[in-house]
C-alpha cells in the first residue's frame, strides 16, 4: 500500500465534530457576506452579527450597498479563520452557507427581542446605530453550506449546522 492510499483513507475517516464549527463561529464577530444586485451584479461585503440559534441577524444601514441586496431573499455568508492563526494558508478553517434573508420590522417582538443581544456583543454603538432609521435588522437563515477544516477534510452542512457528509468522494488529482 502507498502512501497516498493510507493517507486518502485516513482523511476518509477524518470527520469534523459540530462543536469545532460552533467554536469557528464564535471566534468572529463579524460575517463576510456575498449578495447579488438585481442585475447579477455581485458585492462582498461583512457585517457584525449575533447568533440566536442557528439564525444570525445583522444591523445594516441602506447606504451600504450589499443592503438593498441582502432584500433579494437570499445571500451566502463565510465565517473564515483568522490569517495570523493558520498554520496553510491554502487550508483555512472556514465554514460557508447560503441563507435565505428577510427584514426583521422595526419594533416588532423579534426586533426587541435580538437587539439587546446586538449591544450585549457589540457595544453601545449600537443605541445610535438602531435609532437611524436607514439601518435595518436582516435575519440571515442557514439552508445548506460547506465546513472546510484542511486539505482533503471537506464536508457538507445541513440548515442545522451540523456536518451530514465527507465531500471527500473525488480526490484531487495530480500529473
């Protein structure tokens, strides 16, 4: 048996726990989000962001452009490891899911109930931030993603968070 076999099997077996994803997310406290304009335009962008759940919210004024975007219903989001702490950079911690995204009304229950959870996190910004009436609450709901923890180590994610399968079916192949 070759090296590469054993090595191939091993990452097979290889299998994330959810913990180390929910660790990877509490490690940050701001989410890269990709949005699309309605012409297919796309934008990147980050927000800060609270978790309730496995639903995250983010408060996001309407000059930002990924904004009018995010009211499209959908958007995808990363939650990255941070450069200085990887040891590959080619093999980053990372996790990636689509959302699907809607408004939160202002002074609703869920908005009272998940702003103070935004100024706990984030600071006393947050009084002025929500007062201006350009910046709304989006709730950004998990409905599928990828967890990615190095090389070989590659797995899907369901709406829950959680890992459901090793992506590791096909190998990467080499001259």
């Amino acid at each position: 048996m070759d090296s590469n076999t054993t090595a191939r099997d091993a990452q097979k077996k290889a299998k994330p726990l959810t913990p180390k994803i929910n660790e990877l997310i509490a490690s940050t406290k701001s989410v890269i989000l990709a949005t699309m304009d309605s012409e297919g335009n796309p934008t990147a962008s980050y927000a800060p962001y609270v978790r309730v759940g496995n639903t995250f919210y983010i408060l996001v004024s309407f000059m930002a452009k990924h904004t009018k975007n995010l009211l499209n219903g959908h958007a995808s989001v990363m939650f990255i490891e941070d450069e200085s702490a990887t040891k590959q950079i080619y093999a980053r911690e990372r996790l990636t899911f689509d959302t699907a995204t809607a408004q939160i009304e202002r002074d609703s229950d869920l908005w009272n109930e998940v702003l103070p959870q935004l100024k706990e996190t984030h600071g006393k910004v947050l009084d002025i931030l929500s007062e201006m009436q350009d910046f709304i609450l989006v709730q950004l709901n998990p409905t599928k993603g990828n967890y990615v923890n190095g090389f070989g180590s590659a797995y899907i994610v369901d709406e829950n968070l959680e890992v459901v399968q090793h992506r590791n079916d096909v190998n990467h192949q080499t001259k």
